[in-house]
C-alpha cells in the first residue's frame, strides 16, 4: 500500500514539473515577443530601415506563427492525454489501495468469524455447566519441551485463580493450574510428563492412573492384571484423589498391548484458545 501511495506521489510530481516548463515557454516566447516590439518602435523614426522591416514581416512571421500554433496545439493535446492517462492511473492505484484495505477487511473478518465459533463452543459449554465454572479465560501462548507441557492464560490472582484449580476446554480437561501471578498463570497440560490424573474407562469400568508422556497423550498406571480396556474406549476422571471430579472426559484409549495402554488427550492442546477454569473442591 505505501508503494502505491509513492507512485500517486511520483504522478503528482511529474505533472506539476510539465506545467511548469509549460508556462515556462509561455514566458519565454513573451519577452521575446516584448523585445521585438520595443526594437521595432526604436527604429521606427529610419523609414529604410523600417521599409525592410515590414516588407520582409509577413514572410518571417507568418512560418513563425505557423509553427508555435502547431507546436503549441500539440503540446496541448499531449498534456491533454497525459492528463487523462495521469488521472486514470491515479484512479487505478486508489482502486488498488481501497482493494487492499478490503482484501485486510476481509482477513480480520475471517479471523473474527473463526474465534467467535470458538468462543460459542467454549461459552456454551459454561452455560450448561455454569455451577461449577469459576471463570473462563483465554490461552495466550502454549510452550512445550521434551516433557513439559503447558500453557499461559490471562488471569492471575486478582481473578481470585489458585493453585490445582482444573482448567477445561469445551468440558475436556486441560490440566491444573501449576502457578499464578496477578495477571496470568501457568496451566500444566495433561500430557506433560509430570501431571497424574485417577481415571475410569467409561466401558469396561476399569480405573488407573493416566500419566503424560510429554508429547501428545501419555500411558496408564496401576491398572488391574485383569484389566478389560479396549481400544476406543474414553476415559474420565474418576474423582478420586484431592482435585479432579468425577466425570471429566480426560482422554481417549489408542493402543492396547497386554499390560501397555496409550491414549492421547479429548482436547486439542495445539489448538486451544479460550479455557474454563472449574471452582475449587469443597474436600481440599
């Protein structure tokens, strides 16, 4: 847009400096005018002199004027069409710059319409569960290291944020809160390599502990020898333990191999941008 905005200014220019070379010629072309009038009037009183002159005027003048005419026609006519083509040039680049500004609109808008489809997605989930939510919040960055998983949100203890509380997104369970400060805190996501959650298959009913790998998911701990999970099934927070209640989708089961199960989190970690965070339990 400021490239377009220099050449509107380049355009200006060059049309200023034809005009003025323009009434340039026209001044020049008067004193000399004025010069052959005050010269003629000196010599007027030598009747020889003045015999030759007129004589000969007509047929030095008339080629003269002949030509400035044609001359002055043409220039005329140039800077007409320069004019027009300057004028539909600058109409071009204001075009363009407006297409610009539009194309921008366009952008923001888009961006708009995609964080507002997030935003009713989390709100209502709120809604429904609008006893138990203590205050929603937006993801501000997402940090990952070869184990640590988590992310930043923007409220902090004058939002009355403490430590443990669970924080969701769209009702899966994104982790705890590991730190506050007055104006944000640190969320430990689920698969970051130090978080534990007690968790119960919503199938075959089998609890155990899901243990984050530092990547995406993590593995389950203590489970039965005899354990029924499957592939597929989902897990929820058992509500055992000082923090998690019961009932919180936490992750999905994607591998089974005899005494290995793996399951990667519900929520998209990646992809997160607004987060609710529950109120504390009553049992701390």
């Amino acid at each position: 847009m400021a490239i377009l905005a220099n050449r509107i200014k380049t355009v200006n220019m060059l049309a200023d400096f034809i005009d003025s070379l323009k009434a340039f010629v026209v001044r020049f072309l008067s004193i000399i005018l004025m010069c052959c009038s005050i010269f003629l009037w000196s010599v007027a009183g030598n009747s020889k002199i003045t015999a030759v002159i007129f004589d000969n005027t007509a047929s030095l003048i008339n080629p003269i004027v002949s030509i400035f005419d044609t001359v002055t026609i043409h220039i005329n006519n140039s800077v007409e069409f320069i004019n027009r083509t300057w004028d539909a040039s600058q109409e071009n680049i204001t075009l363009k710059l407006e297409n610009a500004k539009l194309q921008r609109l366009l952008i923001d808008s888009a961006m708009l319409k995609v964080e507002n489809e997030a935003l009713r997605k989390h709100l209502k989930f709120t809604k429904e569960n609008i006893d138990n939510i203590d205050i929603s919040a937006r993801i501000i960055s997402v940090f990952s290291g070869i184990y640590a998983r988590g992310g930043v949100i923007n409220i902090g203890t004058k939002d009355n944020i403490d430590k443990n509380q669970i924080v969701l997104s769209e009702g899966n369970v994104v982790g705890k809160i590991i730190y506050t400060a007055e104006n944000y805190s640190n969320v430990m996501f689920i698969t970051d390599a130090n978080s534990r959650i007690p968790v119960v298959s919503t199938i075959s009913g089998a609890k155990a502990i899901f243990a984050g790998d530092g990547h995406n998911g993590g593995r389950l701990l203590y489970m039965s020898e005899g354990h029924k999970i499957k592939q597929g099934e989902y897990l929820v927070s058992s509500g055992d333990g000082k923090y998690f209640p019961y009932g919180l989708p936490v992750a999905k089961v994607v591998t089974v191999s005899g005494g290995y199960v793996y399951a990667e989190s519900i929520a998209n970690l990646n992809n997160i941008q607004f987060v609710s965070i529950l109120k504390p339990r009553n049992n701390n």
